[in-house]
C-alpha cells in the first residue's frame, strides 16, 4: 500500500501563515510596512461610517460658534480685540463654567500706524484732564471713541482677566527644530503635571515643537488654563487623531480638550505621562497613546455636540441652559473657515476636535487599541482557517477555501465592528492582508501540484463514476492511489442474452448506435446510484458499489439497480421494435464479498477494477442466468446483505467454472410487496436435494406450466436427467455449471 501523498496546499498555507506572522512582527516593532497604516487608516473610517453617529455622554460640552450669522450681525468680533471681549463678557453672564478659545492673539492689535495711535492716546489722556473750555465736547467725544477703538487689547485682557474662566489655544510649529523659543508667559498653564522621560519610546515619543504661536503676555495673564490647539492630519487629509502631549524646550504641554477635562474634574494638570510610554494617566483615567503620543478620537459626527451661534449670545437670544453651568468651546465655524475631515465627515469644523477630546474624556469612552498581541492572534486564527481548509476533507471543490476565507474575514470583521462599536480598535487590515496572502500562496501551490493531479483524476474518473463520486474523491486522492486495498464490496455483472448473433445481423454503424441507446439509461442508474462504472466489455456492463467512496448499504444498492434495468429494458424494446428493431434480454449477476479494489496495472497505464473469488462468482452468476432462465441471479452474501426490501428465492448450489467451492444461488424476485415467492418451489427444491427427484420434478413442471417460472422448467429437466441416471451414492445436490 503506497504512502498517502503530501498534502503541498496545506503545507503552503501554514508555512506562509509563519512567514506573515514574521513580517507583522517587522511591522509591529521595526518599521512598518508600506501602505498597511494607510488600509488600516481606511477599515477605522469604514467602521465608523457602520457605527454611525452618537449622542454624546451628557450635555456638559457646547460649542459656540463665530458662524455666518456672527460675520453679518456683529462683525466687530471678527475684525477687532473689543468684539471678543464683548463676546467673553456675554459668555461669562450667562455663566459658562470654562469658555475656551480655539485661538489665540500673539500679536498687538493694529488699526492706525504706531506713531498716530500713541498721539491719539496721548490726547485722548490730555482731554480727559483739560479744562471743558480746552476742546468743544463732540472734540472730546470723537477722541475718546478712536481712543477706545485702539485699546482692544486692554479691553480683551481685562475681558479674559474678569471672566475667570477662560482657556487659551496654542499652536506649536516646526516639529524636529533643536532649540526651542523661551516659554510665553501663561503657556505654562497648559503644562503637564508629573513628567519623567527615560528617552525611549520609539514611535509613541511625542512631536517636539520650536516654535509656539500663544496669546501676548498682556492679554494671557488673567487667563485660567491653555491646551495645544494641534491635531494630526494623516497622508490623505483625514484628522482621525490629536496628540496627548507635545514637546517644547524641557517641557510637555496638553491639548485644549483634555485641560478643559481635567478643570471640570476640579483636576487641572493632574497628569503623570511617563514619555514613550503606551499610556497616560490624567485624573485617575488611563489615556492610551498611540504614534507620537496621540489618542484616537471617538468621533460623534456633525454637529452632534449642541452648536450655539455667537450672535445669539451677544444679543442675548440664546436660551439660558445651553450656556450655564458648560464647557464652552469657542471657534470659527463660519462657512470658509477652520474646516477639517475626519472619518464621519468630509467637512467638519475645527473646534469639534477639541470638544471631542473633553467629551472623550470625560465620559471615559476613549478608544483603545486591542494591541499586538490580539494582532498576532488574529492574524494566526486566520492564517490557521484558511490552512484548514486545505484539508482534502474540506477542499472538495475549488470554491471551498475561498469561501471558508470569506467567512472567516467576515466573521473577523463584524467582530471588529461589534467590538469597535464598544471602544476598542482591533486592528482589521493586517490580518485580512495576511490571510489573504496565505489563502493566495495556497491556491496557487494546489494548481501547481494537486490542481494537476485532480484535473487528472476528474479526466479519469468522471468516466464511471458520478459527479459527486469523483468530488469525494478528490477530496482525498489517496482513495484512487495505485494498487488494491481488500474491501467488502458489491459487484453487478450485467450482458446481453445472444448478442454474438444479434449482432452478425447489424451494420457495424447500427450496431454503435444500438449499443449506445442501451448502455446509456443502464449506466445512468449505476451513477445515480453511487455505483461506479468498471468497464464495458462490448455489450456487458460491470458495476461496483463502496469503491472509491465507502456507502454502508452497497448490496441493496445493486439490487435496486439489477431491478431498475430489467424495467429500464422494457421500455427499450418497447421502442426499439416500434422501429423496426428486436428485443433482447438481459442476465444480471450479482455478489458480494472481500475483494481487492483500486488502480490495477502500472504507473504509465492503469485501471480502477476490482479482482478477487467474489468477482468471479458474479460473473459465474450473470453467465448463470441463461441456465436458469432467470432475470437477475445474486450470491448468499448479497441476498443476506440487501435486507427485507427484497425478495429472494434460492435455486441452486452450483459449482461454477473455475471454482472449487459450492455456492447457493438465489434469484432476486423483486421488492418486498411487489412479488411473491411461492412455496411449493421451495418444497420442490427439497425434494430434488432428497434425490426424490420424479416427486420434484412433477412439482417443478407444475410451477413452470402454471406460473411460466423459467427456473422450475429448467429443474424439472434436469430432475428427468437425474431420474434417469442416478447420482452415484454421496451425491450433495451441487450442480456443476456447464458455461461460462
């Protein structure tokens, strides 16, 4: 028995499985692969898209917008420092508890050139003091109005300084510079509290600006907090995170949102960051940092955040509860201003960043990352499905090991969806990269090996076995391997009755034709039936049943079979002589037993058959039927085998040609319900086995004139052969077959 062949698909797929687990780790903790961030960038944007918006946490957080209205209705807050000090002032009447400016004023407000804004101030300072007879009254008016005009700055520094709750923005510049400016007077606000920084970290070691653009020191002394206004924009434009933490001089500085957070917490800069470090603690929450010390945000979508228009608050329309007791978060969200993209929307305002970052926080619904860990999990569960499925059990069919794949990515990705939805990103494009690397490696290793080699078996045995026969079997291959294996199986020999004169009288072109119109229907019923075609030799049929392929009822099988024939043939001739044509009959020989089975004869030619004593008795049996006169002729075995659907009648011992041992013959009457046997052959039977044959043979000529039971006419001829020379004394009933 030859070694069952290697399964190279399988092989293939778990060696490449290996060898993506390899490069993940590159990719992990080296240096990443190209364009998988980037894919990995597009699955967060897609599950976002699934997610759909959200209803924030609570209704702490607001943003005021200086929109399109504030530009038409008070257009001062726009062009000078007294309308955001008007709009402070407003702020704080309505009793927002933080108002934080997504901006910041880092250079003097100019409306005149220097020298004439000192004189108009210096007259202005002169009138206040002068005499009433010094200057007219509308003299006096119009010099203390421009005056006023020119000193915004003064206006918004006491603006920001009464108000007591005001945050500042800041934006750092130039990442990667080697000296950093000095500190601006209030930065310092915006400050990390407990900082310690070993010098490792890698990729998760924050940007280090040189540059800080900040609101003037005479404007920022009164201010209560600040927060880095900076986000990150990814290659295609989309802001998906902001960072925790930015480098300047010796010192890190917090983004807006989370110093906002941590006021409201009554917990301003409580923070511990440990630099480079895969999180950070802010108030007794963990904040994961990812690449430069950013956090993704849990977006909520457009204008999920309540939106309260400037304008209202400085006409005083804006309903009291929207502002009081908030976190108001003040920016541009007019219509060609500030706008970002961020995965739920192409166009979003600026502010929304940073008011997402406090609502993050302060609902503690930050977004984790699973971690390399769940990646190389994922990634070797799916390299693993797919390798199984390269199983010959399981690759039965080409389209099998993609669609296990698609199931397992499916499968993979809603559990990615179901558990993004709940904050944590596990990492999608990696694994659905690697399986599908090793689903490819795999399938092109089968059409290099096992592709052929089933394209080869198919070939050969679609020719006598059914369609779904040859799927099993080439499920494993090593069913149809070289050499015989000794099996129990049903054979069916089946052949023309007289076909050497049939046909002398035929044309060799009717006679193709003839043949044709009667092997199709009869091997037809062999495949349906799960049998497998042998051969043909010329007119005769040869059948097996439980080879290739295993079927536990293999003997009932070829009965129903046997039987679907002799009525398939009567249509036959029904046809045949409506043209013209003769009728013939058919003998079927049916057995079953031990038998060697499998591709017989060399490596360069062979055929699937079966060999063996059983084989032979089955073909002694069809040649049998001529004697007999009977249909359809089956050993002891096949008539115990086939069970009670069946009904039998034994006939005869028989020693056939080329066989020493004796075996019982039985005819296969028909299915139970559809024909009976009648008794009196059977007491026949025993009476010529008692050597009283002139008492059988009356009984068996009474059968064969009442019932035209063939059988009985032929032993009823031979009991008058017996009757007139005995069997010598020993004599044990077994008949010895005459023909093959």
């Amino acid at each position: 028995m030859s070694a069952r062949p290697r399964n190279v698909p399988l092989v293939t797929a778990v060696v490449a499985t290996a060898a993506v687990l390899g490069l993940l780790l590159v990719h992990d903790r080296v240096t990443p692969l190209p364009g998988l961030g980037k894919l990995e960038d597009m699955t967060i944007d897609g599950r976002f898209a699934l997610r759909g918006p959200r209803p924030p946490a609570s209704d702490r957080i607001v943003i005021v917008g200086v929109d399109d209205d504030t530009r038409a209705r008070d257009p001062d807050v726009f062009q000078t420092r007294r309308g955001w000090a008007r709009l402070i002032r407003a702020l704080a009447r309505y009793d927002a508890k933080i108002i934080a400016l997504d901006l910041f004023f880092d250079t003097p407000e100019v409306i005149l050139p220097a020298p004439l804004s000192a004189r108009v101030r210096a007259e202005d300072d002169r009138l206040r003091d002068a005499p009433p007879e010094a200057a007219p009254p509308e003299l006096r008016a119009l010099v203390h109005d421009v005056a006023g005009e020119l000193r915004g700055d003064d206006e918004l520094a006491a603006a920001i300084a009464d108000a007591h709750r005001v945050f500042l923005g800041a934006y750092f510049r130039d990442p990667g510079g080697r000296t950093a400016d000095a500190e601006p007077p209030g930065l310092a606000l915006a400050r990390h509290g407990e900082v310690a920084d070993a010098g490792g970290g890698g990729q998760r070691r924050p940007v280090g600006a040189t540059h800080v653009a900040f609101t003037l020191p005479a404007i920022a002394r009164g201010a209560t907090g600040a927060g880095a206004v900076n986000s990150f924009h990814d290659a295609d434009g989309v802001v998906r995170r902001v960072p925790l933490a930015i480098g300047y001089g010796d010192a890190y500085y917090m983004p807006l949102g989370l110093a906002v957070a941590l006021a409201d917490l009554g917990r301003p800069a409580d923070t511990t960051y440990l630099v480079g470090e895969p999180s950070l603690e802010a108030a007794g929450r963990t904040l994961p940092l990812g690449e430069a010390a950013s956090i993704d945000l849990d977006f909520l979508g457009r204008d999920a955040i309540p939106h309260v228009s400037a304008a209202a608050v400085l006409a005083g329309t804006a309903p009291k509860d929207a502002l009081a007791g908030k976190l108001a978060f003040v920016g541009f969200t007019y219509s060609t201003s500030d706008k970002v993209a961020t995965p739920l929307d192409k166009i979003a305002d600026g502010i929304e960043l940073h008011a997402t970052l406090a609502e993050n926080v302060l609902a503690g619904r930050v977004m984790h990352h699973a971690g390399s860990l769940a990646l190389f999990a994922a990634t070797a569960l799916l390299g693993a499905l797919v390798a199984l499925s390269q199983l010959r059990r399981v690759r039965r069919r080409a389209w099998v090991p993609p669609a296990v794949a698609a199931v397992a990515l499916a499968g993979y990705v809603a559990l990615a969806q179901l558990v993004f939805a709940r904050g944590t990103i596990v990492e999608v494009a990696p694994p659905i990269a690697a399986a599908l690397v090793v689903l490819a490696a795999a399938t092109i290793a089968n059409l290099a090996t096992e592709g052929r080699e089933k394209a080869q078996l198919r070939a050969v045995f679609s020719q006598y076995v059914s369609r779904a026969v040859v799927d099993r079997i080439l499920a494993d291959p090593a069913r149809a391997r070289l050499g015989g294996e000794r099996k129990e199986l049903t054979v069916l020999f089946s052949d023309i009755r007289g076909f050497s004169a049939f046909a002398e009288n035929m044309k060799p072109e009717e006679l193709a034709t003839f043949l044709g119109e009667y092997l199709t229907p009869m091997s037809a019923l062999v495949l349906e039936s799960g049998g497998t075609l042998d051969k043909y030799i010329g007119d005769a049929v040869m059948a097996i049943w439980s080879a290739p392929v295993d079927v536990p009822d293999h003997a009932a099988r070829a009965c129903e079979v046997a039987l679907r024939m002799q009525e398939a043939l009567v249509a036959l001739n029904q046809s045949w002589r409506e043209r013209g044509k003769p009728a013939i009959a058919i003998g079927i020989g049916i057995n079953t037993g031990a038998m060697a089975v499998g591709n017989m004869g060399s490596a360069a030619r062979f055929d699937y058959t079966v060999l063996g004593d059983q084989v032979n008795l089955a073909a002694r049996l069809e040649a049998l039927t001529k004697e007999y006169g009977a249909g359809i002729l089956v050993g002891e075995a096949t008539a115990r085998a086939a069970g009670a659907a069946f009904v039998f009648r034994e006939l005869d011992v028989v020693r056939v040609k080329g066989r020493a041992a004796a075996a019982p013959v039985f005819e296969l009457v028909g299915r139970v319900g559809a024909a009976r046997v009648e008794r009196a052959f059977g007491e026949a039977l025993a009476a010529y086995r008692r050597r009283e044959f002139a008492a059988a043979r009356a009984q068996f000529a009474a059968l064969a004139g009442e019932h035209a039971d063939p059988a009985a006419a032929a032993l009823a001829a031979r009991c008058d052969v017996l009757a007139a020379e005995p069997p010598p004394d020993g004599w044990d009933g077994v008949y010895e077959q005459r023909s093959k």
